[in-house]
C-alpha cells in the first residue's frame, strides 16, 4: 500500500513539473532568445542563464546557442552540474572600522581623521548583470565632533548696524559652541557686489567712498576673506571690528560669488576634514548666471579658486555661478549651508533651501542680535538628519537605497536614502542594492562613493564587472578542434577566427553562398534543404528557432522536433513522457504511442487484492473481464451470482455449529477449507493481510447471526476463521408487556372519561347561557305594549254633588 501510494505521488510530480514547464513553454526563455554564441554573452542575458560546456551536449542540428538556457533546462537535457559555467556575483569588504564611540570631555582627544561615523568604509562588488549586490551601511553621530564654522557677511549699506553685532561674535559664539564640541573653528568673510556697472557706481569718487553724505564707507569688492578659520574667538572681534560697510546701486547682491570662492578655496578658508558650516547673512536677494550680462559678462562661472590677497579679483570677468553649480561645488566640500535672512526674504531663501540639500534658514533680526541663537538651531537642525547621496554611477548601474531609521521607522526609493531626528550617539543603517543591467564595453572596474551629505567620510565601492566565464580564460587559441586551428576552442564550442563561420569554423564566410554546400543539407531523394525547418551553413544544417523557445528543431537535416509527437488529453505524449524526433520515449510505467498507457496495475486492483478480482486483465490501468459473467471497473459486479458469503454459509453452519441444510451431508460436501474458532469477533483477520479476505455475517437455522471470513493464500487454501458463538436475539418478556398492556388499557379509558366529562360541563355553561339570555328578553315593560287594556273601568254618576232639593 505504501508503495502505491509512493507511486502515485511521483507521478503527480511529473504531471506538476510537466504542466508547469508548459506554463514556461508560452513565455520562452530570455537566454535562448538572446541567442548568445559565446558564454560571455549567455551570462550576460540574465542571472539565472548558465552555459553548458559539455562537449557533446548539442544535439545534431541544434546552434551553438543552445548551449545557453536557464539551470534547470540544461540539467533537463543532460548537463552534469560540473559541466554548467554560471558564475555569481559577491561582495567583499576591504576595510571596516566600527564607528567610534567616544563622549565629550574624554581624556583622550582624537583627531578628525580617526573618528570613524560611517561603517565599512571601502568593499568590492563583483556584479553579474541583472544580479543585484546588498550591503548594509551604518551610521552613528559622534559626540564632540569637530566643527569649523565660517561667517560669510553682506557688508553693504543696508547692514550697518548688523556689523555692530556682529563684532562681538567670536567670543560668544565660542562660548556657546562648546557646549556641543570642544574643537571649534570660526571664521570671517565679507562680500558686497561685482566692480563693474551698473550694480556700482564706477565714478572715481564713489570707487573711494560709495555711501552718501558724511558716511565713512570702504570702497565696494566682490568677496573679501578677511579671516581663515581659527580657534582664537577673540582674533574673528578684532579684524571684525576694523570692518566698514561698504555700498552698491542696486537691491540684490553678489553673494554666490562670494559662496562658491569659500566652497572651493579649502587651502585659503582653512577648512579641515569635519564637520563644515557657512553662515551667509544678508537683508537682500541675491544675483545668479545670466545676471552677470548686464555688466558685459557673459563667461560661465568656471568654478575655480581666484583668490589674491584673500580678495575675490575675476567678478568683472565671470559670471555668477548657477544654483546647480552651487548646489555641486557645496556638495563636493561637504559644506551645509544656514542662511540668516530678514523676515522680508524669508519665503526667497526658503525656496532656495529646497534646492541645495543639507541647508537652513533662520529669521535673521533686523540688527543680528539673534544670530547666534540662529545658529544653534541651525546647526540642531542640520545634524538630526543624514542624507546619503552616491557619486554618478556608470552606464547600467543602478542603485536603490532601504533606511532603518529610529523608532523602526523605514523607507525605501528616495525617503530610503535619509533618517531624520537623530540625536548625537545614535545609530541607522540602510540596507543598499546595487544592481549592473549591462556589462561596460570596455569591461574596465568602476569605482563609486556614498556618503552622508555634510560629512567628509565616504564609502569607497570598487565594482567589478563579470562579463565573462571562468572557461574562456581556459580556451586553446588556434585549437585543432576548431576545423585546423581556425578557432579557439573554448566552454565547449568553438569561437571562429574573424572570417570563418560553422560550428567547428570548418567554411569560410566566402563559401557560404555554395550552391555545392547545399547539397549536404538536403534528404536523400529530396529537394528541400533542411526540411524547411533551417538554413545551410558550411554544408551543415543548422536548425532555425520558433517562437516558443522550447519547441526545437534537430537532426542532421532539422527532421527531427520535440513538438509534434501524439497527444493525449491535449498534452505531447500524454504529460507522461518526452519527445524525441517525433516519437515518444515514455516514463516508466506507460507505454503506447502517446504514452497514454499505464502499466500502473493499482487501478485494476479489486477490493480482495486481486486484479481484476481475478476474472480479467489489466490493460493499461482498466480491467478486461474475461469472465462475462462479471463487470465493473475491477471485475467485481456480477448480477447473478451469489457473494463468497452466501455461498459458503451452509458450510460454515454445518461445521462449526452442526446444523443448517447441510447438516447431515457435512463431511461429504464442506471439507474444501480449513477452519479455525476464534472467540469473537475482534479476534479475526482484519484487512492489510497478503491473502484476499472477505469478511461474512449471516443468519442461521435459529435465526441468530454469526460471523468468519474467507480467504484464499498463494497455494489456493482456503481459510475460514469463525466466532464460535452466535448472537442470537433474546425472547420477549411477557409480565412487563401484559402489565403495559392493561395499564394501557385502563389509562385510556381514564383519559376518554375525563375527555367526555370536560365536554359535557362546557355543553351545560353554554345552556345555561342561552337561558339566562331568553329569560332576560322576557322581562319587557307592560306600559309599552301597544295592545295591553287595563280590566279596570271607571264611571262618573252624573248625579254625584248636586243638591238634593232641585
């Protein structure tokens, strides 16, 4: 029984894999539609394409393209595991500092460059294409992280007593600065406006003085850096306070100009590799490219250092920077950005902020009391969130970005490459896919790098390419397995030298028009050149593909195909064997022409083990009764005979208990089976025995049922075990159902009394009723009754009172 049940089961496995493969055959495979003619080119055509270089893998006919197909195809068809070139993709990293975790005021202090926040720090990806690599990034907040700080000034007109505050800035701002680090920077630089008209006035006199009346005002410049970054707070109050105001003709100013000189001159400004912060306070809008033309400057801003003398001297020759130039040169610098603006600009540089990432606004006063206070939350601001960005990827690569940020906050697509509120210590991570869809065409390594925007660390990503198999660096150049050396023999197949073509490079591409070479691709005693299913190359059939990628063609003359064998149920050879030049080679267990004959005998076994129950043949998994007498799917039914049971009652009757119809004829006709008593019912044979069994309950002379069964072993005995005692039906009792009876009788009787009681005391009420209501109608009034006289009659003597003398 197991077994049959094994069977059935692998045989449902066969029909799922077959179905499911059909399912495949509708949507082809991508490898064998990339018609790949080397391995290179198979692995390339997706990640689950594998090359299979076994020599003799092709069948006759077949492309060297076939070679490429999908693993669990080529294992199909013959391809030992070893033999399958599918090389995958890996990761390794290189170099992997933990994070640093350090507190502020620790005896030891270290420098920037060996505080570590983002983890690891340079890997290699091996990228197969259309394999994506998956690393995991970390990123902690170090405390007491180094902090240069420039302030970058409009010292025109309009900012006069903004410079009053200002003056004192260095000291307090270090004062309030070292709460959060205690390696802080500052510095100062101013700006005003291009030399040039119209934004200033180039008359002599307002070059000296630009302001009006008895203002005391410097000559106007473009950008001034007036002091490099420094820890001594009291230096930045000293040269501050020798500033003077300057002034220009018109509202908005040249602080682009001034921003991009202190974004790209790190040697002059005295940036260090840390946290890096520009405060760029003003009271106005600002110039950007193209405004530069009305002045007569029309050369883009080349992005370059122009510094002398710490003064900015080519704004009369470039033009301002654009925003994108900007937003590159601040990114490129790690510099984060805060801008102090009056409430009046507020909604300019707020539209600005969303253009260049990791920047702040603040509401500046009109007198930049409030800026260090500004400042501080700015800087708060900046700090809680980290943005990764990646340098330009090369051609196919693409990258995707999954943040775990604090309190199992995640993302993914753009809002995957950020995690906001981050206190100082805490740590994210981000989950980052890089996937190569195509192999570069000079297949040279690529290197790329992430990191938080505002942060000078990075991630270093070496990304090496796997465009070709391990078995192409193995190839015999000029190999005598290519047809003489016309080729290198390499995974297997022979890649051709440039003008010779065929599967072993045997013909060269002038031969290939041959009406000669047609002549070996055609059948004998036919006109067709190979079938009408290929084309002739090199006097070589080569079998042409069809739509469907598994239905192939093959044989010396593209003869043979695996598609148009005999079907069953709608399925090539039944969904119970394969395909070969038009034939099918069945599974195990099925034969026939279509593989629609089971050889399978479990469906013909009958409910006694038998086949067929012993009067016909199984033929492929359906019995023929030979019997004509018996039908039914397992020979079972037969109409007009008598069961096992029936026909050896008498028998079993006779010898076991010595009574029944063949009592007395015992010996003589029922000695034809061994019998053995069991005491009851549970003691005999059950199912599962290797011998047929049935089991009996029959009837006897005495009406009470007894039971055997009856079975017949390999050597024809038959066998009938019987329990020795029968169940016979105990008599009724008599007193109890007497005793029913009567008191049946008498309870009835009570009930039908009590019954005609009730009705006749509801007849007498309703009587009594009907009564009481005719006698009530009786009583009528006699003063009304129209023909009732009164017996008495009263007479008047008329002589009555007169006097007796008239």
């Amino acid at each position: 029984m197991a077994e049959t049940t094994l069977k059935l089961f692998t045989y449902a496995g066969v029909l799922c894999c077959l179905i499911w493969n059909g399912f495949a055959q509708q949507g082809g495979s991508d490898c064998i539609k990339a018609n790949a003619k080397s391995c290179g080119e198979c692995i390339q055509a997706g990640p689950n394409c594998g090359w299979c270089k076994k020599t003799d893998f092709l069948q006759e006919g077949e492309p060297t393209s076939a070679r490429c197909d999908d693993l669990a195809a080529l294992k199909s068809k013959g391809c030992p595991l070893e033999d399958i070139e599918n090389p995958r993709g890996s990761k390794q990293v290189l170099e992997n500092r933990e994070v640093t975790n350090r507190k502020k005021g620790a005896a030891e202090k270290l420098k920037p460059e060996a505080i570590t926040q983002i983890q690891p720090q340079k890997l290699v990806l091996q990228l197969r294409v259309g394999e994506p690599q998956t690393f995991s990034l970390k990123f902690k907040r170090a405390e007491d992280y180094p902090i240069d700080l420039y302030y970058l000034m409009d010292l025109s007109y309009s900012m006069k007593d903004d410079l009053e505050n200002v003056k004192s800035l260095g000291t307090a701002l270090m004062f309030e600065m070292e709460k959060i680090t205690s390696d802080f920077r500052i510095g100062f630089g101013s700006f005003v406006e291009k030399t040039v008209m119209p934004y200033i006035s180039t008359t002599p006199a307002k070059l000296r003085n630009p302001c009006t009346g008895d203002q005391n005002c410097t000559s106007p410049f473009s950008y001034k850096n007036v002091l490099s970054l420094t820890s001594e707070g009291n230096k930045f109050n000293e040269l501050v306070s020798k500033q003077h105001i300057s002034g220009n003709l018109d509202s908005p100013e040249g602080g682009f100009d001034a921003i991009m000189q202190v974004a790209v001159c790190g040697e002059q400004i005295g940036w260090r590799n840390v946290t890096r912060l520009l405060v760029f306070s003003t009271d106005a809008g600002f110039h950007f490219a193209g405004d530069g033309k009305l002045g007569g400057i029309v050369l883009p801003n080349d992005g370059k250092c122009h510094l002398e003398n710490n003064v900015y001297t080519m704004s009369h020759y470039y033009d301002y920077p654009s925003i994108a130039h900007l937003v590159q040169k601040l990114s490129e610098n790690n510099i984060q950005t805060i801008f102090a603006v009056t409430e009046e600009f507020q909604a300019v540089y707020k539209e600005l902020k969303n253009l260049i990432p990791k920047s702040a606004v603040g509401t500046l006063s009109s007198n930049s009391s409030n800026v260090i206070q500004l400042i501080i939350d700015a800087y708060n601001s900046l700090s809680s969130e980290v943005i990764l960005e990646n340098t330009k990827l090369p051609k196919g690569v693409t990258i995707s970005y999954k943040s775990f940020c604090k309190n199992g906050v995640n993302d993914t697509q753009e809002d995957g490459r950020k995690c906001s509120n981050i206190s100082i210590g805490d740590e994210v991570r981000f989950e980052i896919n890089v996937t190569a869809n195509e192999c570069p065409k000079k297949e040279q390594n690529e290197t790329i790098k992430i990191k938080p925007l505002g942060f000078t660390e990075e991630v270093e990503i070496n990304l090496q390419f796997i465009c070709e198999c391990q078995c192409q660096s193995e190839g015999e150049p000029n190999s005598p397995a290519c047809h003489e050396g016309n080729g290198t023999f390499e995974c297997g197949a022979c890649r051709c030298n440039e003008g010779r073509i065929g599967r072993l490079c045997e013909c060269s591409t002038d031969e290939v028009n041959s009406e000669d070479m047609d002549a070996y691709c055609r059948r004998e005693n036919s006109t067709e050149i190979c079938s009408n299913n290929g084309e002739c190359i090199c006097g070589q059939c080569v079998c042409k593909k069809r739509e469907n990628t598994n239905e192939v063609y093959s044989g010396k003359y593209c003869e043979c195909d695996n598609f148009n064998c005999d079907r069953s149920n709608g399925l090539i050879c039944g969904g119970n064997g394969i395909c070969k030049c038009r034939v099918c080679e069945c599974f195990p267990n099925f034969t026939g022409s279509a593989c629609d004959c089971s050889l399978d005998t479990t469906p013909c076994m009958a409910s006694n083990g038998q086949i067929c129950n012993g009067r016909g043949t199984c033929e492929c998994g359906t019995c023929n009764c030979t019997d004509p007498k018996f039908q039914g799917p397992t020979c079972e039914m037969c109409q007009t005979c008598l069961g096992v049971c029936a026909e050896h009652k008498d028998c079993v009757q006779c010898r076991a208990f010595e009574k029944g119809e063949k009592k007395d004829t015992c010996s003589q006709e029922c000695m034809h089976f061994n019998m053995t008593l069991v005491e009851s019912r549970d003691k005999l044979p059950q199912p599962g025995q290797p011998d047929p069994l049935s089991h009996c309950k029959e009837k006897d002379v005495d009406d009470c049922w007894f039971y055997f069964t009856y079975s017949v072993n390999s050597n024809g005995e038959a066998n009938v075990h019987v329990v020795e005692t029968p169940e016979c039906p105990s008599g009724p009792d008599i007193i109890p159902i007497v005793a029913g009876v009567v008191a049946g009788i008498v309870l009835i009787g009570l009930a039908l009394l009590l019954i005609w009681k009730l009705l006749m005391i509801i007849h007498d009420r309703r009587e009594f009723a009907k009564f009481e209501k005719e006698k009530m109608n009786a009583k009528w009034d006699t003063q009304e009754n129209p023909i009732y006289k009164s017996p008495i009659n009263n007479f008047k003597n008329p002589n009555y009172g007169r006097k007796a003398g008239l």
